[in-house]
C-alpha cells in the first residue's frame, strides 16, 4: 500500500506537433519576432537604466508603454510579453548565480523563435479524435496538435497533476507546442540492478564497464578520416544535403550588397533547415531511446565529469597562446557536439532518478591513459583510437581503449573518489542565443 509520503512532484515537458495554415504561421512568426524585440528593448532599457531604477515594476511600465506605441508589438499577447520579462530578469539571476553568461540582444538568424503561454488555463485542451487534440493559442485561436501522450485534463486534472502553461517553439519542421506538466507520482523503490560506468567516446558513443555498448550504427568518420557530420543522413539525404548547399551558395552570388534574400534563396535555406531538423530529432530519439534502456538495467551510472564547453572551446586558444593540434582538436570537438553528450547526461539525470538509480559524475582526468588492471598511468598507452595496451611490463594488458575508460571511470566511483551526485535538476549550457531560462 501506497501512502501519501510515497508520492513525489514531478515537473517534466510534452512536446507536440502543432497543425498550423499558412496564415498562422505568418501569425505566429509575428508574434515570435515580436517576443524577440521585446526582449531587444528590454536588455536595450536595462543597460541604459542606472542601477537603482532597473527594477521589475518599471520594466513592466515600460513594456505596457512599448505595447501601445509600436503596432507589431502588441500583435504578442499580453501574457507573453510578461513572460519575456519573467525570462530576462530570470536570466540574469542565472548570471548572478554562476550558472550561465550575461543575457544579450537575440540576433534574428541565431536565436530560437518562440513564445510564452504562461498560464494553462488559457489552453483550454480538449481531445478531438484518437490522433488529436485542440488547443487555444491566444490571438491565433483553435489549432489541432498530434496527440501521442494522455495529458492530465478534465476528471484527471487537480491542484497536483495539470498543466500549468506552455511554450511555442519552431525548428526547422515548423512549430511545435510543449506543454509543462506537473504531477504527483508515486516514489520509486531503490534501483537493485548492478552499477555501470560509461565512457563517451567518437568512435563508440558509449563503452560500458561491462563490456557492453551503445551504439547508433552511424559512422563517426568518413572515408578520408574526417568527421562526418551527416551522419544522422542517410546516403540520399546526403547527397539532397550537398545539392542544396551548393545551391545556396550559387544563388547567393547573384545577390547584391543590401539587396533582399530573395524567396527562392529563402526556401532553399529551409530545406536545409528541415533536413537539419530531421538529423537532430533522429539523434535525440536515439539518445531516449538508449538512455532508457540504462535507466531500467542499471542502478548507479558513473561518467566522466567533463566540462565540454571548456573542452570544445579551447582547440583555437587565443592570440598569446594559442592552441595546439587545432585541426585534429576541432574535428574532434565538432564530433564531440555532435554527439550532445551534455543532453544524454540531462536524460540519464531525471531517467535514473525516475527508476530510483542514479547518476554519478567523477572528476576524472587521464581515464584514456590509465591501465583499468594495474592504474600505470603512461602516455603513450592508447596506441590507436580503438586499442589500449599498457606499458606496464609486469601487466600488458591489452583491450579496447573505450571500455579501458569506462572500468576506470566506475573504479574511481567504487574507491569513492570525489563522487558528485548529479541529482536534481541538472545545469545544462545552452548554446549561444538561446537563455538558459527560455530553453527549456
Ligand atoms: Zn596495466
């Protein structure tokens, strides 16, 4: 039996592909554009205001101003634009608490279009038909959604399982609606699988200690050694990949400097887009995929506590001293991004947690060159990309580098090493142009 104490909060995201006309689509690019001026002028309002005047209650005086006076402004919705100053002061309180850099202007080209509902009533779910549902958008109305999830709505809906508000993305396939939902679940009981540790890698996206992997059977490499990025593509799409960048690059020559983009340059530009969209959703569903299936087997997952934004940054260095092996270095690094480690570590922090596992991070430097066997620490020791061999004369121990990494990895755990459990809501850097508070 179940008491009430057995029960836990649980916040998580439903995204859903939303069935828009042209017409809202218009609409709706509109109202992101407009969210993301806002969000222009309020960081333009911030850096001109002295400090003692930035303060919440004037921001929302000037953002009600600017509604009534700039027409394509007021075409967002109220409670977005309040939400867009909930983000910004939001981001600069990640700012002021270490975990992420200072809010900037949002470039048109490199930030996210979305918008804001932040409250659920105003949604006003209802299921329609086995495959959808419809949804309130404010000021674009009643639109259809592809429903692959039982939302908490109607009889099943309370003060503690509802939806409390959601967020209009669009990526490269059109936009998208993920709606936050908070239930109260039941508390899982203690993980009693076997530990794992897990090296991440290029050449194997996951060696586990116990000899097992993980693979997405995609190539890391091309023929000629370097990195393939498409590798999410297959051959056909490839080579539409290819044709189409070539012939942005050939209609761009015939632009002339301050001319527009014309409309056959733009719609080139998405299908590269929607080519890219269908990469990157292939790679996250693999990745759900796969960290699942650890979350269920494993009860305490250890990884390499890596700073990948200090890892991918710093091929290049800088003028004074600059950085060794670049090439090699941002090739590896391009892969490494590739790979989105950080989003795998994100889904195996709340899926372990959901199965009562954990996540482990261990700072763990040299795990490459470590013999798993003896711990001969030596340079040279990873002969290839694929091959370990220690250089210790009384060990030789001789396997695959990556699983070498992984037992080491899990040793570090089992000996106690600085363990930091990567528990709660992790800390995820965003790329540039997206806010950490707006990325959800
Ligand atoms: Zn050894």
């Amino acid at each position: 039996m179940n008491s009430e104490l057995d029960l836990v909060k649980r916040q998580f995201g439903h995204r859903a592909r939303l069935a828009l006309s042209p017409a809202q689509i218009r609409a709706m690019d509109d109202q992101a554009h407009a969210a993301r001026t806002m969000w222009n002028c309020l960081h333009a309002w911030w850096q001109m205001m002295p400090k003692e005047k930035r303060s919440v209650a004037a921001a929302d005086a000037a953002i009600r101003q600017a509604r009534k006076d700039i027409d394509f402004l007021a075409v967002l919705p109220a409670q977005g634009a309040q939400a867009v100053l909930k983000t910004y002061f939001q981001s600069w309180k990640n700012c002021w608490d270490g975990r992420a850099e200072e809010p900037n202007f949002k470039g048109r080209s490199r930030s996210v279009m979305s918008v804001d509902i932040p409250q659920g009533r105003d949604l006003q779910i209802k299921r329609v038909h086995r495959r959808w549902g419809m949804v309130n958008i404010p000021k674009i109305g009643r639109v259809r959604f592809r429903w692959t999830k039982d939302l908490p709505l109607g009889k099943q809906a309370d003060s503690d399982n509802r939806i409390t508000g959601a967020r209009l993305v669009k990526d490269g396939l059109g936009w998208h609606i993920a709606f936050r939902i908070t239930t109260l679940d039941h508390a899982p009981e203690p993980h009693s699988g076997p530990e794992v540790g897990i090296d991440m890698g290029v050449n194997i996206p996951m060696a586990l200690s116990d000899g097992n992997h993980h693979d997405h059977g995609r190539l890391p490499r091309l023929p000629d050694g370097t990195c393939d990025r498409d590798k999410w593509l297959n051959p056909d799409e490839k080579a539409k990949l290819l044709r189409l960048e070539q012939r942005a690059a050939h209609r761009k020559t015939f632009r002339k400097p301050k001319e527009k983009t014309s409309r056959r340059l733009h719609r080139t530009y998405d299908q590269i887009r929607a080519l890219r969209a269908k990469a990157t959703r292939r790679s996250i569903d693999w990745q759900h995929k796969t960290t699942t299936t650890l979350a269920e087997q494993y009860s305490v997952i250890v990884v390499e506590d890596l700073h990948i934004t200090n890892m991918t940054k710093s091929a290049k260095g800088t003028v004074e001293n600059p950085g060794k092996n670049v090439k090699q270095k941002s090739g590896l690094n391009r892969s490494s991004l590739q790979e989105a480690w950080g989003r795998t570590l994100t889904m195996l922090t709340y899926k372990t947690a959901r199965q009562g596992g954990a996540l482990v991070k261990v700072p763990a430097p040299h795990t490459s060159q470590r013999c798993s066997a003896c711990g001969f620490l030596a340079p040279g020791s990873r002969e290839t990309q694929a091959l370990f061999v220690c250089k210790n004369p009384d060990c030789g121990w001789t396997g695959n580098a990556d699983h070498n990494g992984a037992r080491n990895v899990l040793h570090l755990y089992r000996i106690g090493h600085v363990a930091i459990p990567a528990a709660g809501r992790a800390v995820v850097r965003r790329t540039r142009g997206v806010n950490p508070a707006t990325a959800r």
